[in-house]
C-alpha cells in the first residue's frame, strides 16, 4: 500500500470567522519562501519540526535536563536560552517528560485523510458558507501537500480558501486553483526592491502568480501595514490601483502588531519588533481612505 503524503502543520484552528466566510477550520502549513521582518509566526519559517520553551511553565523539576540525550539543555530554569539550539536535535524527549507543558513542539504531521475527518466532525457548524481555509506561513511552499488537500475536500463538498501571499510554483498554483472557492492575497509591498528589502526575496513571481489568482478564483486583498516599512502614500497607491485593475472589490488592512513577540523569545530569537515605531491611527484611516478612494472595500483588521 503506498504511504500517503504528509503535511507538517503548526496549528488547526477550529470555529474560525476570521480566515474567510462562515465558520472555518483553518490549517496552517508551516515553511516560508519570505522572511517577513514583522512576521508574528516565526514557527512557520521553516518545514520542521521547532521546540518552544515557556519559562513561565517551569516548575524547575530538572526531569527535561535528564531525558535530553545530548544534553543540550541546562539549568538556568528561566532563561529563554535554556536550550543550546545547536546541541538540540529536537528529539522532543523534553516535550515528552515535561508534565507543566514548558515544552512544546510546533509541527506535527498530518496525511489528507487524517484533516479530511476533521472537517468532516465540523461540517455541521458550516452553514452555506464556511469550510476549510489553509494558511501558514506560506501554503505553497508545501504545494503537493496542498494540492491533494484542496482536491479531496473539494470532493467531498467542502468550500476552499488559500491565504497565500502568492509566492510559490506557478504551474503548481495553477494546478491547485481550480479546486479554490476564494483567495485571500497578502500584497506586501508593489516596489520589487522594497518587497526585498523587507521580505527578503523580490515580488516578481508574486505579481505574476496575483494576476494569475485574481483571474481565477474571487480574492480579497490584505496589506500588512507597516511603520516606515510599506505604509509610504505611494506604496498603497500601487496596491490601490493593483487591485483595483485586476477586479478585487474587497481590501483588509493589517496594522503592525507585536502579539508574536513572545514566539520569537520560546524559540530562542531576537524578536524583531524594537526596531520598528508606533503606528498612528491617522495613519491607518490615511491609508483607509486611499483605499476606499479607488472604490475598495475597506476594513481595518479581517472582518468577514
């Protein structure tokens, strides 16, 4: 019998009403093509397997510091950088013996069959509108995974939303978008040195893939909002008149928030968050305002 294709996922919302329509399981798939400096999920960076550690939760047991079979954790209990990352082999032997949960593992591996049953347990909260979303990190970049997901809960009657910020495979995205009900297309930034400079690739395939999506299927743009990054007047006018050229009526913006600070500390990183300035509220109605100037529909923050 041939081994059935596993996606690694970070998280499994169920009820959710901010990732589309209607109520919605929403799966998030974790690796990146971008490395966004405001990125408030930096366990999705990668397609493995990452050990948060919680100081707050340790009851300074020391069990965690004889199950770990390289020894890479010690004993300076609150210490975010309790954990030698280059020793750790995330074995998740820690994750096993904590019994206070200071320990976690983001990833866990999921076949089509096994999130099938999951929304099969939450169809009936549905209605006429809800069903499956999957998001990330950045979808596409586990786009076989993907494509198999979409195909059977499209088969099985389920409605389907790809969150992507539209980087990834052309020819696998145009693939995967005939089983799609709805986009929701995070645009950046429209300047292709800008997009790199702050997300560390150029925007070019981005664009192509956008033109190809908002042909497709029906899309709702959404711009993360960022002070002294992408929040320029003529930044949102490009998005503005991108989105308004290629038939979006809808656009959500995202101001900057700082709620993933915490992730970066539990997984050892520097959060990036100091570097970056408050961001006014005459600013996001300036940008609201914009928007709506180009006939958009505009809300701030995901309002289904």
């Amino acid at each position: 019998m041939e081994e059935q294709l596993k996606g690694l996922v970070s998280e499994i919302t169920r009820f959710s009403t901010k990732d589309g329509p209607g109520i919605r399981t929403t799966v998030f798939l974790k690796g990146c093509f971008l490395r966004c400096r405001w990125c408030s999920n930096p366990e999705t960076f990668t397609c493995e397997k990452m050990l948060f550690y919680i100081p707050a939760r340790c009851k300074e047991c020391g069990r965690c510091e004889q199950a770990c079979p390289k020894g890479a954790i010690s004993s300076d209990y609150q210490s975010p950088q309790r954990i030698d990352r280059a020793l750790c082999d995330r074995c998740m032997k820690c994750v096993d013996t904590c019994m206070y949960h200071a320990f976690s593992c983001s990833g866990t591996e999921y076949t089509v069959d096994d999130i099938v049953r999951i929304l099969e347990r939450d169809a009936p909260f549905y209605g006429d509108e809800g069903g499956l979303t999957v998001s990330g990190g950045e979808p596409m970049f586990q786009g076989r995974f993907l494509k198999e997901l979409f195909h059977e809960s499209k088969s099985r009657g389920f409605n389907n939303i790809l969150d992507t910020c539209g980087y990834g495979d052309t020819e696998l995205l145009k693939s995967i978008l005939p089983d799609v009900d709805m986009a929701l297309l995070d645009l950046k930034a429209m300047d292709p040195e800008l997009h790199r400079r702050w997300t560390g690739v150029s925007n070019e395939v981005i664009l192509k893939n956008a033109e190809i999506i908002t042909s497709s299927v029906k899309t709702r743009v959404s711009i993360p909002l960022i002070p002294g990054a992408n929040d320029s007047v003529e930044n949102i006018e490009a998005t503005a008149s991108f989105a308004k050229e290629h038939g979006v009526e809808w656009v959500d913006i995202n101001p900057l928030h700082k709620l993933g600070a915490g992730k970066y500390g539990y997984l050892g990183l520097e959060s990036p968050y100091d570097g970056f300035p408050d961001l006014p509220e005459e600013k996001v109605q300036e940008v609201v305002s914009i928007f709506e100037r180009y006939g958009l529909n505009t809300t701030v923050g995901r309002m289904m």
